[in-house]
C-alpha cells in the first residue's frame, strides 16, 4: 500500500497519546495541537507527524504528497448515535411541527416511529441498503470518519433483522467503522400496544438469539422513557441482551427525567444518550465514572425541546460525546460539523471540548478509540482537512458553512 504525506498543515489538532481513551472533566477542554506541520499515513494507519522545520529526509518510496495550504488538520468525526437506515423521510411531520403539534401528540395520530416502521416493513432490504448508503456517503463528505446505526424501525423479528442485515452490508461495503446496535426496544408495535409483556417477550425468546447467532448487533438500545419502555421493562431487556454479550448503549431522559440514565449506569451502559431532560440524581449516578453521557443538539433544535445540560454534567467528570441522531423524525441531518456548532452555541461547549467530544469520546462511545478518535501514532488515518482558518474557534462559529476541503480515510484522499 502507497504512502500518504500531508505537508504546510496551519495546525495538526487532537494530538491525544494512543493511551488515552477517553476524556472527562477539565482533559475535555484540552486539545492538543502542532502548528505548521506534516502528518505521514502509511498502510492505512497514522505513522508519523511532526513540524516542517523537522521533516525527515528518508520517506517512503511510493508517496503521494499533498499540501494541506495552511489549514487545520483533524481526526475524522466520530458519530456515536444514528438511525439511517429508514424507508422514507417525514416531511409531512415537518410540516404539523410548524403547526404547532407536538412529539407526542405526532406520534398518537399515527406518525413518529410507528410511521417509519409501516413504510420499512414494506421496503426491500436491496432499496433499504440503497438509500442507507446515499445518506452515508454524504456523511463521510461532511468529515464522518466511524459510524453508529442503530435498527429500532422494523418492530418485528423479520424487519429489525432485516435492518440489521442491512447495517451489516453497510460495514462490509463502506472504508470506516460502523458499530450495529439492536433496538425493537424502540416503541411498541400496534398488535403489542396493550400487550407489552407479549413484544418484549418476543425481542427476549425470538429476536435476541437469532441476532446473536448470526453476530447482527454490537449493542442493544432501548428507548427508556415515559409512554416507551419502562425502567422495569428496559431492565428486562438489558439482562437478557447482556447473556448474548451485548452491552447497552441506550435513550434515556429524551423527554422527561425517566430513570433511563440510573438503569444505564446499573448495567454499566458504554453510553446514555439524549439527556435533554436531567436531574441532579442522573448527573449523580453518571459523575465520576465511565458511562459517556452521549448529547444529541440537534434533535433539540428541530424538536425544539430543552438542550441538554453539558456544563453540569462536564463539571461533574462525566464524559460527554456529542453525535448526529440522524433520524426522518426528530433529526434529518447527518451533519457533525453543525452538531459542533450547538455544542458551542447551545451546549456553552468550548470549542476544544466540543470537538473532543466529537472525535475522542465519540470514538469511546463506540468501543473505537483505540484505533480513531485522535492524532496518534498506530492510529486509523482517518482525518480531515480545512480551509484555512484564523483560529479553532472559526469551525464551529461558522455554522453551516462547510470549511472542509479534502477528506482522508484508511489513508487515502477520497
């Protein structure tokens, strides 16, 4: 495999050592950085980086050279949180929004998740993986370097399998990491809607053991909340997932304090996401440990429900990843660079600590920052490159405009 050098980089950001995994606290508003600097990626993996004044003489003999002109080089965005594999987008949704309805008054006149799960049961898996693939690859365009998709719309032993065949062929067709989390724990299906012993028996006897032997998820979600899944019935479902070896990365308190985020951390969840809704007893159970509070901002712009409350939550040593929740629901967009963005304009995020966020503890949320997440060396090259920019700050001040010029992934300019 060819050589890759990136030369005249402005500044080379989120220079974390290989050994450091995961952030929390005061380390979220460091962000480590080298300024008029080369990076050299060999075989895929980040082998070496250094300033200009220091640039080796000896290189590969296939190299390819490229000029980062003066902008800043990061880690790819590391998305822990996404639903993209859907049918159809909710557009009509959108519209009774804007006329004022709610979340949940949507969802009880027959839209929301059950809305997307009727339309995936009719679609083929081939049309499923098609328009799956065309949002991914407008992800990786927009600097998405490792990916989360959860299943969670096919509410039904066929169709939850289906969508997880499908993020299967997502990961065997795309060059970055995907991680597959199993969530029919996502709303009960109408034939449940007075039977959820029934629904969540059928995700436990018939749902789990098949995922598990054809090694379908990483994870298992469910939506712990009011009007979804119980903090009984989540427990449920968590111990039984946990005898197939999945551990949880689950929604918690999206919508009201639930109790979602104490059952999490009990089963030693890798994350708790959304968090929109939090009280001092779920920034308690989380402070000080390892479970990453997972922040979704731009769910909240579109919904236009509360942000979470990532200032109380860093100051309590809770690590916290920012990710897309792309949804047809309650998030169409992909785009990390604006979830940087409301990190920083609705989070109060320092711009370090947003993009920590999206990198080095997105990467943890996903059991990846051993090999993505950070400018190491031995690392996924798997990178991105700006304009170039007066200051860090510039990334996230200059929401929806795209600052990226060139991406990297495996090493090769895509």
């Amino acid at each position: 495999m060819s050589s890759l050098l990136i030369t005249h980089i402005g500044t080379l950001a989120g220079l974390h050592p290989k050994e450091t995994l995961l952030l929390k606290g005061k380390e979220m508003a460091n962000l480590p950085q080298l300024h008029n600097a080369w990076v050299l990626c060999k075989d895929g993996l980040i082998e070496d980086f250094g300033t200009m004044d220091q640039l080796p003489q000896q290189l590969p003999n296939e190299l390819e050279s490229i000029s980062a002109k003066g902008g800043f080089v990061f880690p790819s965005w590391c998305d822990s949180h996404s639903h993209i594999v859907f049918a159809a987008p909710r557009e009509e949704e959108f519209v009774m929004k804007i006329a004022g309805k709610s979340y949940e008054e949507i969802a009880a006149a027959g839209g929301g998740i059950l809305n997307s799960a009727g339309k995936l049961q009719k679609a083929t898996e081939e049309e499923l993986f098609e328009s799956a693939a065309l949002r991914l690859n407008d992800m990786i365009k927009q600097g998405t370097g490792a990916l989360e998709i959860k299943s969670g719309y096919g509410l039904s032993v066929e169709s939850e399998l289906k969508m997880l065949r499908v993020i299967r062929r997502l990961k065997e067709s795309f060059p970055i990491p995907i991680k597959a989390s199993f969530l029919a724990a996502h709303a009960f299906p109408l034939a449940y809607k007075n039977d959820h012993a029934g629904y969540i028996s059928l995700i436990i006897d018939e749902m789990l053991p098949q995922i598990a032997a054809e090694g379908l998820a990483d994870y298992m979600d469910a939506f712990c909340e009011q009007g979804f899944f119980s903090v009984e019935e989540t427990d449920q479902l968590l111990s039984a997932a946990a005898k197939y070896g999945l551990r949880p990365k689950i929604h918690a308190n999206q919508l009201s304090v639930s109790g979602g985020v104490q059952i999490g951390v009990k089963h030693q969840a890798i994350s708790v996401d959304h968090l929109e809704a939090t009280d001092e007893a779920a920034i308690a159970a989380l402070a000080g440990g390892q479970t990453i509070a997972t922040l979704l901002p731009s769910c909240s712009f579109y919904l236009g429900i509360p942000f979470a409350n990532a200032r109380a939550l860093i100051q309590s040593d809770v690590p916290v990843a920012l990710a897309t929740d792309y949804n047809p629901g309650s998030t169409p967009s992909g785009n990390m660079n604006f979830v940087i963005s409301l990190g920083c304009i609705k989070l109060k995020m320092l711009p370090e600590e947003a993009i920590n966020a999206c990198t080095l503890n997105g990467a943890a949320a996903m059991q990846l920052s051993e090999q993505n997440g950070s400018i190491a060396k031995g690392k996924r090259a798997n990178l991105l490159i700006t304009r170039p920019m007066s200051s860090l700050a510039y990334l996230p001040y200059s929401f929806g405009q795209s600052q990226i010029e060139i991406i990297i992934l495996n090493g090769k300019v895509q």
